[in-house]
C-alpha cells in the first residue's frame, strides 16, 4: 500500500500540471500513453511492438489520438483517421497471408479491436481537454473516477458479502460496487459546488453516476484481458500499480461514453 500511495502521489505531480498546461505537451504525453498502452496489450498476446503488426498497430493509435484542433494539414482528420483504420485493418489482413497463417485472423482481429480500444479512448482525453472548459472537465471526471474506485474499495472491504462478477474479477463486490457510485455522487455535488461544469447540480449527479457505472464496466474489460491472457497487470511502468492500462481502464471507457451521451462537449 505504501507503494502504490507513493507512486500515485508522484504520478499525480507529474501529470497535473500538464493537465493545466495543455497543448502540445498534453498531446504528446496523451500518444506517449497510448503507445505504452498499446504495448502492454499487444504483450499480454504476446505480439510484439518492434514487429510489422506491432509498429503498424502503433502507427494507427498515434494517429488516432490527435484531436481535431491539432490538425493543421489540408486534409479532414476525421478522413485520414478512416483511412489509416481501413490500410490498418488491410494491413493485417495481408499480413496473415505474408506469414502463411502463423501471423492468425483472431491476431489481426486482436491487434485491430486493441488499437481503436487504447487510440479513441486516449483520443477522448484529448478531445476533452480542447473543451472550453477542458481543464475543469477532465479534473472533475478523474475526481470522479477516483471516488468511484476509493469508495469501491473501502465499502467493499468493510461492507462487502455478495460477490459482483466473480468469473471475471472474484474482489468486487455489489456493496463495493453501489459504494462507488455513492461517493462518485457526493463528490460531484461537492465539486459543483466550488467549480461548477454543469449548468445544475442534477445534471453534475448524472454525469457522475454514468461515470461512476461505465467507470467500474472499463475496469471489469481490463480485468477480463488479464484473466484471460492470465497475467497480474498489464504492466510494471508503475510500481504497486501495474500498467498504464491498469491506472487508465475507466477512463478509456468514460469519456467516449460521455462525449456519445452529450454530457461533455
């Protein structure tokens, strides 16, 4: 425990403030991210980056994470990134022939799913920071996603009896679970309260209890990998934290869903 309060407190220090900064250098740590992110799930399958797959797969998600006010050339980024998906998706699929099937369809069709996964979520990052009101979104969103997982944690250790996908992540628990999305609602009312991003308290309530839901879904999908490829974390960039996937699985999944739903933006 030690550890993982060392290292988040570090890791907290260091991106912050780039969260204040903004602009280039939020871009480029939002693609570092991206690219370890996509390393750490191309590991666990055990393909590696420096290989075709895996520099086309890192390619794609670069490309993908760049926000539309990024974008200075005469094309549409919403074009070239359509393009790069379909050469992508073409260029795996050739790959299969290349190596005679040693290089699979469900490896391409791994590969493909992994880098629209890690490259929009880390897109919306990006896309949320360029908002008006970027700053306060994105600080109330982590506020919120850190209140899910605290309240998860301790409601669970202290209160928690009925298992809540135990095949999947056998710790989590119902109460852990309803705990989260309890302090996920009182944190937002509080942060309503001294930096209001929503027009109504409601509506701050809302936002936080479809983070809180979709929050604790990313989490579940990023257990389900590592079940399945029967691996701890997804990493070891942070110690007593795991991987980059580890640190950002809710988040991944929020902010999609918030930008779909209208709830940012």
């Amino acid at each position: 425990m030690k550890e993982r309060i060392i290292t988040g407190v570090i890791a907290a220090l260091v991106f912050l403030p780039i969260v204040f900064i903004g602009g280039v250098w939020f871009y480029s740590v939002m693609a570092l991210l991206a690219a370890v992110g996509i390393r750490e799930l191309l590991r666990m399958k055990g393909i590696k980056l420096v290989h075709v797959p895996g520099m086309i797969s890192l390619l794609m998600v670069i490309l993908l994470v760049i926000p539309k006010n990024f974008w200075d050339f005469n094309y549409d980024i919403d074009t070239v990134k359509m393009y790069t998906i379909i050469i992508g998706l073409f260029s795996m699929l050739t790959w299969t022939v290349i190596t005679k099937n040693r290089f699979t369809f469900e490896d391409a069709s791994f590969v493909i799913m992994s880098t629209l996964y890690v490259g929009i979520g880390f897109l919306y990052f990006n896309e949320t920071r360029a908002l008006d009101d970027g700053i306060g979104a994105i600080f109330f969103v982590l506020f919120i996603v850190w209140a899910t997982d605290s309240g998860a944690y301790f409601f669970g250790k202290s209160m928690g009896k009925r298992k809540l996908w135990p095949v999947i992540s056998p710790n989590k628990t119902i109460e852990g679970s309803l705990g989260g999305l309890l302090c996920a609602v009182i944190v937002a009312v509080i942060f309503q309260v001294f930096l209001p991003i929503y027009s109504t308290v409601l509506l701050a309530v809302v936002a936080a209890i479809v983070i809180g839901v979709f929050g604790q879904i990313g989490d579940l999908v990023e257990s389900a990998f590592k079940r399945h490829y029967e691996v701890k974390d997804s990493g070891t960039l942070l110690p007593g934290h795991g991987g980059i996937l580890d640190r950002f699985d809710s988040i991944l999944f929020v902010l999609p869903i918030l930008h779909i739903v209208q709830l940012l933006g």
